[in-house]
C-alpha cells in the first residue's frame, strides 16, 4: 500500500491532463491522481560538459514526465536549452571553489525551507558543500531528499568526501563505485546506486552517413581530410587527454608507410592555453603540418565521427564514463583506448578488442595498425548504455525516495 507522506511532498494533478498510457512509467499513482515532483539539480555552471549534458538529460526526463524541474547554477550557454525544454533555471552562483562560498549557507537553507522541493540533486562538490550544510540543519520532516551524483574519480580527501553526502548516492559506472568504495570509506555503500550514464542510440544511430551539404562544407574547410584514412581524438585540450601520444603514434603510422590524418577535436582550455600551443609545436616538430587537423570545439560530433575511421581515446588519467567512446561505438566506428576506468567498462562490452595497456604505446601502435589494415572487427550494438535506462532509473530513484 501507498502512503502519502506529507502534502509538502507531492503536487496531485488531474490524470485527464495526461495520456496516462504515455506516461504512466514515470509517476506514482494514487488512487485517480499522479503525482507530480518538484525537483531541484545544482551544479557550478551551464557553460558545457558532461555534467551540463546529464543535467540536461534529466531535466528534460522530468519535464516530459510531468514533473517540475528545476535546475539552480551561475548561468551558461546552455541555459537557453533548459529552458526551452520546460525546465526552469535558478541563478545562483554557490560554486566557487573558495570558503566565502560557505557564507551563503544560511541564506540557502531559508530559501530552501521555502520552495517546496521534493529532491534536490548535487552535481558537484563545492555547490554540494553549501547545500549539504543547509540542508542538515533543515527539519527533517520537511525537508527535500537529498541524491549526489559523483561524476569524476576526484581528489582523495575532505572536500571531495562531500559527493557521498547524499541520502542516495548516484556512482554512474562501475569503476566510480569501486573508486567510493576504496577512497570515501564514511560513505555508506547500501546508499550507492549504479546508474549508468548513457546515450539516445537514435541520436548516433549505427552506419550513420553524414548528409551531402554537409560533407561538402566539412571538405570545402578541409580539403586534406577528404578521401583519406581519418584517426581521431576527441576532447578539450588539456594534458590529461592524451594529445601528445595522439600524435606520436599518427608520427609513427606515417613512418610505417600508413597514410592516416590525425584530427584533433576539442576547444582549448582557457587556463591551459600554454598546453595547446605546446600540443601544436610537437606537431610541428614530428613534421605533421598538413597531416593534423585542429578543429576546436565542435556541436557536429555525429557527422565527425561518420568520416573517421577510427577514434582514440588516450586518457593518462581514468575516466569516470567515456561518453565519446560510446557514441563513436554506437555508430560502428571503432575505438582504441587506455584500459582503465568507465572506458574499460564501455570497451569490455562493446568492443573488447579496442583495449591496450595503459601508456603502453607500443600495443597502442599495433592496435591502430590491427584495426586500421584489417578492419574485420565487430562492435556489438549498444543494449546496456541507453539515455532511455538513465533517464527511467534516476526518476525511479527520486520516486523511491519521496514515497517513503
């Protein structure tokens, strides 16, 4: 049997605004009302990323389902997105990473108290440090439920414990529960939750070609790439990618009488530019002017990845998920890459043969000559690392918990 908790914890709406068959996976039902969450996400910005795009997911999953959605941060670019998509944004900066931040505690915790939320979701640490604060001096009967998300391996210390503090505690790979596990011991491990990130396979669907008009746009801008054997990496430029061995290895295929391109796509880091102009200068020095693309920050990822023959992912420290390892997967381009973190998860199921030691760039080298010589693999399609499981796991966590 249901109970309701409270009437602080549910907005009841009519079921004759619904198609109810449409929509009746993602509500709770009492008697002849669904009802409905008002639920709050938190980040640092909108400005772009992984986290941004998950948040986007999500809020957009409520929307659709009925719910209110809410997301708070200091603005961004892809604010205009939320909001287009019927979700509301909240400015509000309490992301910096400074202990004047923490000034903002009290002043939360009343407007908090004040708006009703049903689940406030922590996207990241130091926003989890002011709400988490206010948030426990809150009365616990009427009080939101709390839900972190940790979406990087961070630092191991006091400050990065924070992404356990949540009642329910979102790990989006199996490598991120490990990793809380092994470093965050004061997290309780019946309070972690695997809920893998994912993608909308219809939005990188298998054998995609990019459309005429645009492959003539992409070879008018670079007419080098056209008819040759594209290998590219993906990610903003800072070192942890993996540029440099990027380009040693497109130095060596060359050598070997290989005749691959390299394209580099991914913006530069505003407070690593120095990084980005020494990514540059090695290209220069291994002789690969003309032979390596710099596109920067690209939204046509789709259409990149349907002219590449094979993508890399180069990573020296792990990643949390591999979102461009899958998309690249889920549309049959091969990938070679570090095997360590959630791209060992993605890879082992995938495409297992995609795999090499990490910094090993002798089997790196190997592997890309295998895959790009003798392209016989086969990349199994992507049933386990879906937008749709995502988005119903997490609504069905929120649910859990605010009917209890």
């Amino acid at each position: 049997m249901f109970f309701l908790p409270s009437i602080h914890h549910y907005r009841i709406l009519p079921l004759a605004l619904f198609d109810a068959a449409a929509v009746e996976p993602f509500f709770i039902r009492y008697n002849d009302a669904i009802l409905s969450m008002k639920v709050l996400q938190v980040l640092p910005s909108m400005e772009g990323g992984g986290v941004e795009r998950g948040t986007l997911e999500i809020a957009a999953a409520l929307v659709e389902a009925g719910h209110e959605s809410y997301v708070l941060s200091s603005g961004g670019r892809l604010v205009s997105e939320l909001e287009k998509a019927g979700s509301f944004h909240i400015q509000w900066n309490i992301g910096n990473k400074t202990p004047l931040a923490l000034l903002q505690v009290r002043k939360f915790r009343r407007w908090l108290a004040s708006q009703g939320f049903d689940i406030v979701h922590l996207r990241s640490r130091m926003p989890a440090w002011v709400v988490w604060l206010a948030w426990k001096k809150m009365d616990p009967r009427t009080r939101p439920r709390l839900v972190s998300t940790v979406h990087g391996l961070h630092s191991v210390n006091r400050y990065s414990e924070i992404v356990g503090c949540g009642e329910r505690v979102i790990a989006v790979s199996e490598a991120v529960r490990a990793y809380i596990l092994d470093n965050y011991p004061r997290t309780d491990p019946k309070k972690i939750e695997l809920i893998y990130r994912g993608i909308d396979a219809q939005a990188f669907p298998f054998s995609y070609q990019a459309e005429e008009s645009w492959r003539q746009a992409w070879y008018q801008q670079y007419p080098q790439l056209k008819g040759r054997v594209v290998v590219t990496l993906p990610g903003r430029l800072t070192r942890l990618k993996g540029h440099l061995n990027f380009l040693d290895a497109i130095a060596r295929l060359r050598a070997h009488d290989i005749d691959v391109y390299g394209l580099i796509v991914g913006g530069i880091d505003p407070k690593r530019k120095a990084y980005a102009e020494e990514v540059k200068q090695r290209a220069l020095a291994l002789g690969l002017e003309g032979y390596v693309v710099f596109t920067g920050q690209r939204s046509d990822m789709k259409e990149i990845y349907s002219v590449s023959s094979l993508v890399l992912s180069l990573s020296s420290k792990p990643e949390s998920f591999g979102r461009t390892v899958l998309e690249a997967l889920s549309m049959g381009i091969p990938v070679v890459a570090y095997d360590h973190g959630g791209v060992h998860e993605i890879l082992s199921y995938l495409f297992p043969e995609g795999l090499v030691p990490l910094n090993d760039n002798e089997s790196l080298i190997e592997k890309m000559k295998q895959v790009l010589l003798s392209p016989q693999s086969t990349i199994k399609p992507n049933d386990r690392f879906l937008l749709s499981d995502m988005r119903e796991h997490t609504i069905s966590l929120y649910e859990s918990m605010v009917s209890k």
